[in-house]
C-alpha cells in the first residue's frame, strides 16, 4: 500500500466516524420550516411522500430480511404507493413485525437521525442513508422505483461528498426533520381512508387478521410511534 492510500484510510475513518460542531439554532428552525413546508401544502406533499414510501417500503423489507424472510422485490409508484414482497410463512412473528415497520419506520428512520445529529455524527448520517438506498436499489422492481431511488442516493452521495461542513448539516436536518414531520402525516391519511370505508387492505387490516387486534389498535400504534418520534427527535434537535 503506497504512502497516499494509507494516510487517505484514517482520513477517511476520520471523516466518518469524527463529530463535527452542532447546527445553530436558526439551522434547526430554519429546516423545520423547510420540512413543514413540504409536507403541510397538499400540492407538495403529493410530491415529496414520495421520500417517505422510500423509508415505508425500506422498513417493510428491511424488517422482512432481518426476521428471516426472502425479500423478493419492492415497487415504488408515480401516485406514492408501494408494494414490498415477501416469501415465507404466511403468518407468525415475522410477518407480523413485516407488516408493522411499514408506517413506523419513517418516524424511527427520523428518530435515529436526530440522535446522531445530536451526537454530532452528520456525515456518519449521510452515508448510512446512501447505503441503505443502495441496498434497496437493488430490490426494486419498476423503472420509476429505481429513478426514485437513485435520485435520493446520489442526492446523499453528492452532498456527503462535495459539500461543505454547513451545508451538510442543513441538509441532514432538513432530512431528519423531514421523516419525523412526514412519518406523522400518513397515519392521518390512512384513519380518514378508513373512516370512509376505504383501505381495506392496508397494513392496519392485514395485521388485524395477523393477530385478531382490532385494525384501529394497531393504527393507534402508528400513531403513538411517529408522535412519540416527532416529540423525543425534536426535543432532541432542538435542545441540541
């Protein structure tokens, strides 16, 4: 290994593992606005959930993988939906907690970034992000998931790489702020489909005939997790 590569590594290691100086206030703030300006506006909205199907199906097969079953593929649609799919018993622990990280994991995926944010850890969240979208980009199974996800990695990637330290600290917060605003919203969408008789399929339902718990239970726990999520990331982000 010649001299340049092997002070390049520790570099590198040092980058990535070393603390750079919290955001200031007004970056915290300022990207809260940012957040809720992307998902309180319908119009917008109907663009940016798109960010958050990523994290949604990313949690279904994340989930799927680690509690032992064959992940097949995931589709990402232009209208936000997703489908993630999965081979193994049909019923059981591992299905169940399949069928439940959909709606909590972008509020979880929120959660975890506000405590390396706060830990100081910002280009560590950077990449960890790119490589989880790397990884799903190999599951994907239409063209427009695979443009999606390719857009949301190299995003990461680019800023990770290129930017300067502000500038990737705005980013992250806008990122974090983002799955911890946006994880709250879809929950809604969900209870006022289900209040007009609509959604019959959807997480809630398979896993009220998973476990014989009332399908509203299980939306009051997605509730309570991107609440709870937005509240404890917030704080966190906002205290510093």
């Amino acid at each position: 290994m010649d001299s340049t590569a092997a002070t390049a590594l520790p570099d590198l290691w040092d980058r990535l593992v070393g603390s750079q100086p919290d955001p200031d206030p007004w970056v915290v703030f300022g990207t809260l606005a940012l957040a809720l300006a992307a998902v309180v506006p319908p119009g917008l909205w109907r663009v940016s959930r798109n960010a958050v199907t990523i994290a949604h199906e990313g949690g279904h097969g994340l989930v799927a993988l680690l509690t032992g079953r064959t992940l097949t593929g995931i589709r990402l649609h232009s209208d936000t939906s997703g489908l993630t799919v999965s081979r193994g018993k049909p019923h059981g622990i591992g299905m169940i907690l399949t069928a439940a990280a959909g709606y909590t994991a972008p509020p979880l995926l929120g959660l975890g970034g506000a405590a390396l944010l706060t830990a100081g850890h910002v280009t560590l969240l950077l990449w960890l992000a790119t490589a989880l979208l790397l990884a799903m980009l190999v599951m994907i199974r239409n063209a427009y998931g695979a443009l999606t996800v390719i857009v949301a990695g190299g995003t990461f990637l680019l800023v990770s790489w290129l930017a300067v330290p502000q500038v990737q600290a705005v980013f992250a917060c806008v990122a974090v702020w983002f799955l911890l605003v946006g994880g709250v919203r879809p929950a809604f969408e969900l209870q006022a489909k289900r209040m007009r008789g609509g959604a019959g399929d959807s997480d809630a339902d398979q896993l009220s005939r998973l476990t014989h718990v009332p399908a509203g239970l299980w939306l009051f726990l997605f509730h309570a997790v991107s609440l709870c999520c937005l509240i404890g990331g917030g704080r966190w982000l906002i205290e510093g």
